[in-house]
C-alpha cells in the first residue's frame, strides 16, 4: 500500500530565508511521481512541483526545489528566499500505476517579516 | 472550462439531510477524484471515476456515500443522512489519464452539518 509521512506538523521561516520541508513515502511501485501541493486559505491547492521517479535529477521551480533520495523514499521541498505569500499549508503526495494520489497530513509554513 | 469548479463552495445543513455537491472538471480530462478534509487534516480520498470503467469506490466511508459521473463530465457526491462527523471541506480534482501530471483541483465545498 502506498504511504505519505510527513513528520512536521508546522515550520517557520524568516522572510528571504531558506527552509526545507520533509516527507517520506512508502511503494511497491517501480514507477510512480511525487509532488509537492501548497494550500493557501483559500482552499484551493496549487501544484508546486513535481518529480518523476526515474530521473535522477531533482527537479527545480524557480524559489522551489526538491531532495530525491529514491533509496531513502525520501523527497524533501526546499524553499529559497522565502516570501510572505509563501506561508500556506503543503502536502506531499505520491501517484502509481493505480492513479490515485495519496497524501501526507501536510505541513503548516509560517513566515514572518 | 479553464479549471475544475465546485459547487456550492459552502453548504449548512441539519443532520439527516441529504446532500448534493457538484463537481465539473476541465473539459478533455476523463479522469475525477473526490477528496475530503477534515478541519486540519490531510486528503482523504473518497472515490475516483476513470473515462467508463467502473469507479472506484475503495475510499467512502459508509454506504450513505455515494458519487455518480454523467457523460464522462460532471460528477455529483451525495451524502444521505449526513451526520456532523461529515462536516469537512470536500474537494474535487481532474486529470488526464497516466500523465505524469499532477491533478487540477477545485476550490471546494465547505459542509457543516449542524
């Protein structure tokens, strides 16, 4: 079955600072993709990034870029010079053959001036 | 149309009611999932329709759940004798099939049952 951990339930970040948020998942798929989904209040959520998990090279969008550890099922959201519009909830989230997304819980990103 | 749009965005009702909530995806997209999150949690998935094969339905909590997809278009999730555990936002999302595309999402339709 697939599994989304992610481990912390809130971060902070100074404005213009660096953060990373973690998540770890769990497949017996040998093909599959890992995203990274941000929530504002508005409830709508917003595709951040993706990765494929047969390319080694992790994948970069602009501020955001990820760590893929496929070894370690591991695959962490870095976040550069971080805004105030950046504060939001993100889940990580896993796709396979079946199609479905699983998600992790979500992590809560506060960011102050 | 440009994005999934979801109807009501909010919805009160008293418990044992019935309810109806609208989903109607990017033209084109033949796949649609129904997601429910409760106040601080993750998605939970619910129910996924692909092009005409048989929906799954692995993910509904309780035989008071159920989701219809007409024309391979709109979708409809109705909820019969809601119960104030229902209470949650219920999103919905497309996708074209075995992409490697996320899912478009809609805003949602925030349920209180009171």
């Amino acid at each position: 079955a697939q599994t989304v951990t992610q481990s912390q339930p809130e971060m902070s970040v100074q404005e213009a600072e660096t953060v990373t948020l973690s998540c770890t998942y769990d497949t017996s798929e040998s093909d599959y993709y890992l995203f990274w989904y941000k929530q504002p209040p508005s409830r709508q959520m917003i595709l951040v990034i993706r990765q494929e998990a047969y390319k080694q090279q992790n994948a970069t969008e602009n501020r955001f870029s990820v760590n893929f550890q496929k070894a370690a099922k591991s695959f962490s959201l870095k976040i550069s010079d971080s805004q105030l519009g950046d504060a939001a909830m993100y889940f990580c989230a896993e796709r396979s053959n079946t199609d479905k997304l699983i998600f992790g819980t979500g992590t809560r990103l506060q960011v102050f001036p | 149309g440009a994005g999934v749009s979801q109807s009501p965005s909010n919805k009160v009702t008293e418990k044992g009611k019935d309810v109806e909530l609208r989903c109607d995806p990017i033209s084109g997209h033949t796949a649609l999932y129904w997601y429910r999150q409760s106040l601080g949690q993750g998605l939970e998935f619910l129910i996924y329709f692909q092009g005409n094969s048989a929906p799954d339905k692995s993910g509904l909590p309780s035989d008071r759940f159920s989701a219809e997809r007409t024309g391979g278009s709109v979708s409809t999730l109705t909820i019969q004798r809601t119960q104030q555990e229902d209470s949650a936002v219920y999103l919905c999302a497309s996708s074209l099939t075995g992409g490697s595309g996320g899912y478009t999402f809609g805003s949602g339709t925030r349920l209180t049952v009171v």
